[in-house]
C-alpha cells in the first residue's frame, strides 16, 4: 500500500488518531490509552501486517515523553511510524508492545534506561546499561556536573 | 685387600672404539657399570646408577620441553603465514628460556577457597606421571633406563595416570570453568584409553611380545607399519587420533578450550605451577610420539628395503639416536598440524567419534591383525 | 546394507574434507616466502607511512620558521571534542594597524579523534597531518602540544 | 556447624551458574552473558550490556552535524565507514542535496570494502571460537590488503572518518583503483582456501549443523537483519529494498537461505563476500569524473523535522533516526544498530544447546559490542 491507501486504512481501525504525512513516512500520533490496540491490529490484520518493529526510539518533548515506533511489513513494503506521548514526567507509564514484537523487549528496556519511561505488562523491565544510581540521561533535564563539559 | 686394589689399577675399558658407541649405548652403559662396580658395592653401584639416570632424564626433559615448546610456536606460525618468535636469541630460539624463567619469577597466586593440598598437588601428579613414563622408552640401541615385558602395558597405564592430577586441579581450583574443563578431561580419557589400547594391542599381536626392546628387534626387516600393512596402517591413524586426543590437544583440546572456558582445568594456576602443567602437555606429547616411532615405525632402527645392500647400509651408517629421534619428531610434527589446522570438537561428538567409529573399527582391525599373523599374511 | 556404506562413505568424506584443510596449512608451512609478518621495531628506518596517514596534527612551518596561521578559530569551533584550544593576541602590524594574532596554538593530542574536521576547515591550510604515530609518553602532561613554535610568525599574505 | 538444610531443591537452585564475560576470549569485547547450566546443557543466556556504553546519542545531542561522523566510527567501529555514509546520507536527504555520482560510487566502493573486511574479521574470530586459531591469522592477513587500502585514502584503518555531509572528505588516492583492482584478484584466489580449510571440514560441518535454528518468524519478530536475518530466509537486504547511493546500479544477489542455522549464517558471510566482490568489480573501472564534494554551508542546519536513513552495514540495518528542531545541534538521535537486535535473540536460539554451541552461535551472531551499548 502507498501512504494514501495506508492513511484510508488506518482511518478505518483506529478512532482518535491524528494522522500526518511527514517527510518520509506516515506519521501517526496515538493516544498512549489506544497504542497497545492498534499496534496488535496493525500487525495482525491482513491488509497491514506489521510484523517488522524496526525502530524505537524515546523522545523528551520537554513538557512531554514520547515513545516512537517505526512499523514495517516484510510482506508489503510499507512502512509507518506510531507516536504516543505521555505528560506524567515522574511516573510515565506506557502499554508495553513487547507480547507482539519481541524485539520491543530490549527496546524498551533500553528507553526505560535512559528516559524512565516505565512499560505496563513489560517481562522483565530492568536497566539495561546504567545502574540504578544513575539518573535518566537521555532526558533533557539531566544535570551531571562531572561528566558533560559545556564551553 | 689386596685384589681390590688390583681391580682398581685394571679399569675396564671401552669394548669399542669411542666413536662407535653412538651405533650401540650398550657398550658405554656396561663399562659405566664395571666402573662403579670396581669402586663400590653393588647397592650403592644401584643406587648411583639410578641417580645419574634420574639427572639424565631430568636434564633431557627439560630440554626437550623447551625445544618442544619453541618448535610449536614456530611450525604454528610458518602454518598461520607468520614469523614466531624472533626476538630473543637469533630466530628466537632463546625465547623459551626466557619464558621459563619469566614463570619461574611469577607470583603463585593463592585462590581463596581453593582446596590448598589439592591444588598444589596436581600438578605434581601431571608431571610425575609424564616423568614415569619416559623411562620405559628405548631411546636407542642401549639407552633405555628400564626395559619391562610388559613396556606397553606399562607406558600406557602411568601416562594415563596424569587425568588425575588433571580432575584434582579442576576440581580444587574453586573455579567452574576449570570444574567443567577437568570433567570433560576425564570423560575424554576414559575413553580414549580404550582405542589406544586397542591400536597397540594390534601391534603386540603381530610382535608377540609386549617389551619394547622386542619390538624394536621385531622391526629389524621392516618397520611393523609396512610389515602389518592395512591393519597396521589403520592402528597407526587410530593410534595418532586417540593419542593426540588424550594428550588433551589438538581438536580435542576440550579440557582447555580456551574460546569455552577460557583456560579450562588450569585456570586459577599461575607460575611455575602452571608451568608444570604446560610442559607436562608437552612431554606427553613427546611421550605418545616416541611410542608411535617405537611400535609402528621401528623405533631407533634404521629404514631398510628388502635386499638393497647398499642403501641398506647408508641407512645403517646413521646412528640409532637420530632415527628415533627423527620419527618421533615427525610424529610430533603431524600432530601439530592436526591442531593448527582442524576446529575444535563438541564434548558429545568427542565421545560419538570414539564410540561409534574409532572403537569398532579398532575392534574389527584387532580380529583383521589376529587373522593375518593366523595365517601368515604379513611381511 | 545401505546404512553400512553410508557409514564408510561419512568416514572417507569426513578424511578427505580434512586432508583438504592440511594442504592449506600444509601448504603455507613449506613457504615461508608468503610470510606478511613486519618486524616493526627493527624496521622503523624504512618503515614508510602512507601520506595521508593521521598521526597527528601538524601545524607545518617554512624555513623561515613562518607558518599560515591567523588565529581565526575555526579549528577550535569544528573540533568535537575541545582537543584544540586557540589563544590569542593582539599584535601591532608593520602599519600601524592593531591586529588579532596567535598566541599559543594548544593541540591536546589525548583527546584528539583524528576526524580530519580541523583540517579540512581550515581557511588558510594551516594544519596538516603528521605520519608519526610513536605517541606513548611517560607523563601525561606531554601530550599537550603547542604546535606554533616558539618565535615563529605568520607568513606573509596570509591573511 | 550445623548442616544446612538440603532439602526442597528446585531446578533453579541447581542451576550451575557461569559468566561469560565481561572478559572471555570468545565474548569479542565487554559483553557478559550470565549462563545457567544443567551439566553442560545452557538453561537460559541472560545478557548484561553497559559496559561500554558511552552516551553517544546523548552526545550527538551537543554537537553539529559534520561532528556526528566521527562518533559514528566508534560505534561499530568494524564497519565505520557504512555508519559514516547512514548519517552523511539522512543529512543530505534532509537538506535536498543532489550528490554527485563521483561521490555515490565511491561510497558504494568503501562500503563494500568495508563489508569484505568486516566479513574476513567475522571469519576470522569465528574460526578462532571454534578452536581452529590458524583462520585467525589467515582471515586478519587478507583484512590487512583493505585497511591499507583504506589507510592510502582515508588516512585511517579501521576509524576512516571518511565521509562528510555533502561528499567525502577528500578525492581518492591515484592508487586507489589499481590497489582494489590488485586485491580482487588476489583476494578471489583466497577465498577458496577459507572454504577448504573451514567451510568444507567435516568437523565444522558437525559444530555448525542444525546449531541454534532460527526462525524466519522469529528473524522478524525479534528484528534480527542483516546476514544473520537473510540465512533465516528473512529478506532484508536494505540495498535491495531500498537503495541508496550506487546500490540501484549494480547488479548483486541477496543471499537467503531458509535454514536459519549456524552453518548458514557463516554461508550467507561468505557468499556475501563473492557478492561484494562482484559489486567492486562493476564499479571499479566505472568511476566518473566530477568533485568529490558538493559546498555545503559552514554551519549545516537540517529544517525541523524527523529523518530516518537506513542502510545496510555488514552486521544488518543500521538506522538513524534524527529528530531535528531547526538548530544546528540534533535535537534527538537514535541510532537503531543492528546488532543490538541480533543479540536479543540470543537466548531464544542458544537455549537447550551445549556450552561449546552457545560460543558458536554467538560468534555467528557476530556481535560488535560497542554497537550494542553505543
């Protein structure tokens, strides 16, 4: 499917979702309540198949974190990128995918690590690089006076 | 009195001329003998003896430990398309002693929780082992410290007892890597055993005597690997498989695995305790070697060709020392290459090789070699 | 019947694969001529590194001990990681003129990553890269360079 | 001392438990893998990274664009030039650079080499796992004919910091062509050996067989790319799928194999090796003439937005992900590597199999461990 028929597509399975064209793929915001949702029907559903979870990256909006998550499909050669956000920056909770990618595992242990974005239903949600005496780096809010020299 | 003054004014003499003796140690060794026993009694002759053969083989394991040591380093290099040691010594050969005595100076790291008198104790077993069993090989025509009736026998129970001293330092090394590598080590001897034994058993049969010196004889009109021809040719292929399996080297190298367990059953050893081990890996390996010479490829005796006189007598001309260190070294050389070249094998198809093809064809041969001495059909 | 010769079969195949692997090292033991090895501390007075070799960063200066470098700080700027540290003066020129000059050109050879950023930025091809690569010191203070040396000046018509 | 009670033992508690690593000859860097064995049957891998994590998307964050480069190089450091091209490409896709065919030949070129002599490492390190040290040497010895290769026009061996947004950072040397030309030849002649001494041994055939079976569904599932991915039968060959500089050009295969098991990982290395050969060879003699570098701005700004650039190292897909607020600095990088995925699946596929296949199947995961912590 091109980013046309993808966008159709998309308007029909999920409710609530702002879907934009951006530069290279379609880029579609979900609520963080409906992510696990349509994530399992993208993959599952016979027109889309996303069975290939490529990349997923955190992001710190500042006010805001976000989880971004670039679909594609093995069978058709398409591809889409699903944001969510979440506001709560002390305890962010997000669904986990992990039960339909698991490559989302490490993944997200990897972005639980680094911006302290927890995963509901993740397996074994542990740091994976940095010990747990360290902050979360990867936020833009992190101070570490010894380490990140500014001129 | 009186007559022993009078021995001691008529020393016995060489038998032969002094350059002769290379061709036969008998001579030598018995006016040694007549020597001591002109100035001593006859225990303390014993005694003496056994000191001056005890230094001998102490000073000729040593360097050939060394030797050995280096002509690993340089036949792995030349295979792996580089240079080796060239530092110390023209073309390096100074290296090895360099290394002795870097692992002489080392540390001996004490390992907590490791059990103390076990620990020091094993390599003591692996090199006393090697040590046991160089004296009952037939170095040349008369230099042999001890020649049993049953050599064989003997050769191979006392460099089979090294395994212990290798289970003894996985075990008390508190170390699990070393624990799983001295299991494997003794899983694979265990068994390996039986094909060693097997492959010798063949020759024995067609010698007919387990005395290594008999055999040696036996292999004056050809060596047994020709004499005995297929059957014979199979027991030596099963033979350098097996034995370089329980010298724990080659593709066989389980007990150590370095890319498994890092340095396997001598991991927690430093020093000059894992010095012992090393060089008792290659004493070993000189050890199975000699044994091959010995039983399959004539030993210290020349290579004669049925009736070529001349030729007969040129090989005649080199002296027995040469010949059998040359075959044992070509025996070396070939399992160097084995391990310079093949992976390394699973435990599991370790034991499949054993027990599924090296033991039954073994068997089989035994019955092929029994049944061809039966009806005469060798050399 | 069939499973017996397939036993043998497995057997010779099994010998010759390996027969096939000790031609190969069989085959380079009996030529040494093909051995790549360098002995590299004895042939250090002919060893010859390839030109564009980063060993390090240069800053290279005439027989007139004159380099090309005006102190802009570009170097500084495109640097990732601070390895350049440009200290500069204010010189009066043969015309009377006040002008920015060189100090002090620091290169802090530990930090360095050889990206080539510095010299491929700089305006007036002051920097260069060295061949020497023999780097190891005993203290590490020495790894910070001052590559103007002493007493040196800019070259004239470099602006 | 009283007798502590025995009693009441679960599997777990007789679980006999090993690290691998952080230093193991046959982890190839820091990693650790935490190992329970059943006598020497592995129960569970579980792997614990970090060691030599370094920040370097957080870093990205502080610095211009052209300054990425250099950090791409560390990441895995055996395909630097590939990581190099991943970020030099997205930059130039984000600003709408047309790049002149000079430049995209010659990055098709490094990156071919540069996936040869990654491959030649990987065979190497491979042979050394399973305990035959002589392919060490012989698979470092050819690698060495690129790095000079690479040394002559780069200036680096393995760090080559070759690339830059907009071209390359300089032209190449006069000998370039000749000295690839030369190694080809030479290298097309060697690479037999390596089957003869490797390949076609019988005791390699035994340790590689049917050794840690991966899935194509499972390839996908878990994200595994690259050679590791397409033995499973996994098509995703970014150069096929979506071409970039040259690739669209040339004519190569995409290995797939469908038996996902260890022996055809180190096949679809292999023949990818061949293929790469054949990519070099039509493009050598083929390189056009113009600059090797388009003008660019001192100070590179990419408009605000999100990048994406894939590419295909000689480990899988490597993936830069670039979020950009209009600054000069990147606002959010993410590099997504390739083996950071291959190594999660590691505990699928090792599990039930011996101590000495784990080392096997790990080595032919071919996991660059500063990739993974980044």
């Amino acid at each position: 499917m091109d980013k046309i028929q993808l966008e159709s597509f998309l308007k029909t399975i999920a409710s609530g979702v702002e879907i934009k064209e951006g530069k290279q793929y379609l880029e579609v915001t979900v609520p963080s309540s409906s992510l696990h949702q349509l994530a399992k029907s993208l993959k599952e559903k016979e027109e889309s198949k996303f069975d290939f979870l490529f990349c997923l990256t955190g992001v710190d909006y500042g006010t805001e974190l976000g989880v971004i998550y670039h679909l594609r499909s093995t069978s058709y050669d398409h591809t889409v990128v699903l944001k969510t956000r979440t506001a709560d920056r002390e305890n962010p909770i997000l669904d986990s995918v992990c039960d339909i990618w698991e490559t989302a595992e490490f993944h997200e242990r990897e972005v639980f690590d680094l911006l302290g974005i927890k995963f509901k239903n993740h397996p074994d949600l542990r740091r994976l690089f940095l010990d747990n005496s360290w902050g979360f780096p990867l936020r833009k809010d992190y101070v570490d006076d010894i380490n990140i020299v500014t001129k | 009195m009186l007559p022993e003054i009078v021995a001691l004014n008529t020393s016995p003499t060489l038998s032969v001329p002094w350059w002769k003796v290379v061709y036969d140690f008998s001579a030598l060794t018995d006016w040694i003998d007549k020597s001591l026993h002109n100035s001593m009694s006859p225990f303390w002759t014993t005694i003496t003896e056994m000191l001056i053969i005890g230094v001998l083989i102490l000073l000729f394991y040593a360097l050939v430990g060394l030797f050995l040591v280096y002509a690993e380093r340089k036949v792995c290099a030349f295979m792996q398309n580089r240079l080796g040691p060239n530092r110390v010594g023209p073309f390096g050969i100074f290296q090895t002693i360099a290394d002795l005595f870097k692992l002489l100076f080392k540390e001996l790291i004490p390992i907590k929780n490791a059990d103390g008198f076990l620990f020091n104790l094993a390599p003591f077993i692996v090199i006393i082992a090697s040590f046991m069993a160089i004296a009952a090989i037939p170095f040349a025509k008369g230099l042999h410290a001890i020649d049993l009736n049953i050599g064989v026998l003997y050769v191979m129970a006392v460099s089979a007892m090294g395994v212990i001293g290798v289970l003894l330092a996985g075990w008390s090394s508190n170390n699990k890597y070393s624990l799983i590598g001295a299991m494997r080590s003794g899983a694979q001897i265990v068994s390996y055993e039986l094909s060693v034994g097997l492959s010798l058993i063949t020759i024995v049969i067609l010698a007919g005597s387990m005395q290594l010196s008999v055999i040696v004889e036996a292999q004056r009109d050809g060596w047994f690997l020709f004499k005995g021809h297929i059957s014979a040719f199979i027991a030596f292929i099963i033979f350098l498989i097996s034995s370089t399996a329980e010298t724990n080297r080659g593709p066989f190298d389980l007990a150590e695995a370095e890319s498994e367990l890092t340095a396997g059953y001598h991991t927690e050893y430093s020093g000059i305790k894992f010095a012992f081990f090393f060089l008792a890996e290659y004493i070993n390996m000189f050890i199975v070697a000699s044994i091959a010479a010995t039983v399959f490829l004539g030993g210290w005796m020349p290579f004669h060709v049925g009736s070529w006189e001349g030729f007969n007598h040129i090989m005649d001309f080199i002296p027995p020392f040469v010949w059998y260190i040359g075959k044992t070294f070509f025996v070396i050389f070939l399992m160097m290459w084995f391990k310079w070249t093949f992976p390394r094998l699973r435990i599991d198809q370790l034991l499949t090789l054993e027990w599924k093809y090296l033991l039954p064809i073994n068997l089989f041969n035994v019955l092929i070699m029994a049944f061809l001495v039966l009806m005469g059909w060798h050399f | 019947m069939r499973s017996i010769i397939e036993y043998f079969k497995e057997i010779i195949f099994g010998v010759w694969s390996l027969l096939k692997g000790m031609k190969v090292t069989g085959s380079y033991f009996f030529r040494p001529s093909t051995i790549v090895t360098q002995k590299y501390p004895s042939n250090r007075n002919d060893l010859v590194m390839f030109d564009r070799f980063k060993g390090e960063v240069i800053m290279p200066h005439d027989e007139n001990n004159e380099h090309k470098c005006t102190g802009c700080g570009i170097c500084e700027l495109n640097c990732p990681n601070g390895t350049i540290e440009i200290i500069s003066q204010t010189i009066v020129t043969e015309e009377g003129k006040k002008k920015k000059a060189i100090d002090k050109h620091i290169y802090r050879l530990s930090m360095c990553t050889f990206c080539g950023l510095c010299v491929k930025a700089c305006p007036s091809n002051a920097l260069a890269f060295g061949q020497k690569f023999e780097h190891a010191v005993f203290n590490r203070a020495l790894l910070i360079k001052q590559l103007n040396k002493p007493g040196s000046k800019l070259k004239k018509g470099v602006e | 001392m009283e007798e502590k009670e025995i009693t009441n033992l679960t599997d777990e508690h007789q679980e006999y438990v090993i690290n691998m690593g952080p230093q193991h000859p046959s982890t190839h860097g820091v990693l650790r893998l935490k190992v329970s064995l059943k006598g020497e049957i592995v129960k569970s891998i579980e792997p614990h990274i970090g060691y030599i994590h370094s920040g370097i998307e957080k870093m990205c964050e502080s610095i211009t664009y052209p300054q990425i480069i250099h950090l791409t190089d560390r990441m895995d450091y055996i395909s630097a030039h590939i990581n190099n091209e991943a970020v030099c490409l997205n930059v130039e896709k984000a600003l709408e650079i047309d790049i002149p065919d000079r430049i995209k030949v010659i990055r098709t070129i490094m990156s071919e080499l540069t996936r040869i002599q990654s491959h030649q490492l990987w065979w190497a390190c491979f042979g050394m796992d399973l305990g035959g040290l002589t392919c060490f040497f012989y698979g470092l010895r050819d690698r060495e004919k690129i790095l000079d290769i690479f040394e002559e026009t780069c200036g680096g061996r393995m760090i080559v910091s070759y690339n830059c947004p907009g071209g390359l950072m300089y032209d190449i040397h006069p000998n370039f062509q000749k000295r690839v030309k030369d190694f080809i030849k030479y290298f097309r002649k060697i690479l037999p050996e390596y089957d003869q001494l490797l390949t076609g041994n019988v005791i390699f055939h035994e340790r590689s067989k049917g050794i840690g079976t991966l899935t194509k569904e499972d390839a996908i599932s878990f994200g595994v790319t690259g050679p590791t991915g397409r033995a499973s039968g996994f098509s995703c060959d970014v150069r096929k799928h979506e071409p970039y500089s040259a690739y669209d050009r040339v004519q190569f295969k995409e290995i797939l194999f469908d038996e996902g098991d260890t022996f055809h990982r180190y096949l679809a290395r292999i023949d990818e090796m061949w293929e790469s050969m054949k990519i070099i060879e039509q493009l050598i003699d083929n390189i056009p003439e113009g600059p090797f570098a388009v003008k660019m701005k001192p100070i590179i700004k990419l408009p605000e937005g999100e990048y994406y650039q894939r590419v295909e190292t000689a480990r899988g897909e490597l993936g830069v992900f670039v979020i950009s607020d209009g600054n000069k600095n990147p606002y959010r990088v993410k590099f997504r590597s390739p083996n950071f995925s291959n190594l999660s699946v590691l505990n699928h596929i090792a599990k039930g199999f011996k101590i000495a296949d784990l080392v096997a199947i790990g080595g032919s995961l071919d996991l660059i461990i500063p990739d993974i912590d980044r």
